[in-house]
C-alpha cells in the first residue's frame, strides 16, 4: 500500500453542484483513486473500496460522467483533456473544483 492522503471537496458547473460525476485522480505511477459527487457537489476519494484516499504526490484529475450517469456537458479541460494538476500532501487535502462552460 503506498501513502495515501484524503482528498475531498465540492465539484461545480458555473456555480451549481453537479450530482454523480466521476471524479479520477490519476498519479504520475501507480493506481488511479475515484470518487462519485453527492447531491450537494460533494466528493470524497477512494483508493479501494474500503480505503479512502489519494497516492501522495502529483497527479491530473479528471471529472467525467460515469456510465450510467448524464447531465450537462463537461469541458474538454476539466475531462478528456483535463488540465487539472493537484499534489496531494499527507493528512486531509481540500480539492475544489468550479468548472466553467464557457
């Protein structure tokens, strides 16, 4: 198991929560962590499904909807072509992200 940090925060669409994206935090190496926003926007990574938390160190994210999920659409910068960095620190790491469609 490598060192994990707890990484959680708020997903937003021009300031309006967004309810069941996929949110994949990918380090440089190793397993990616995942996390699904809650009705409010809010998230919290998992490494395992019984393990909370994110790699330490640099990674991208990714925000996405999952397979069975839909809504507005996410853009390129902030999914397929996320230009999302964030280093995560041990101990709890607050990640907010207001996503922007225009």
């Amino acid at each position: 198991m490598p060192e994990l940090g707890q990484v959680h925060g708020t997903i937003t669409l021009d300031g309006k929560p967004l309810e069941g994206v996929s949110v994949l935090f990918e380090p440089e190496s190793g397993r990616p962590s995942t996390a699904i926003t809650d009705a409010a926007g809010k998230y919290e990574a998992q490494y395992l499904i019984d393990e909370p938390g994110v790699k330490l160190g640099p990674g991208t994210v990714r925000v996405e909807w999952g397979i069975d999920a839909t809504g507005p659409k996410i853009p390129n910068q902030y999914g397929s072509k996320s230009e999302l960095k964030l280093e995560v620190q041990p101990g709890e790491n607050e990640f907010n992200i207001d996503m922007q469609s225009k």
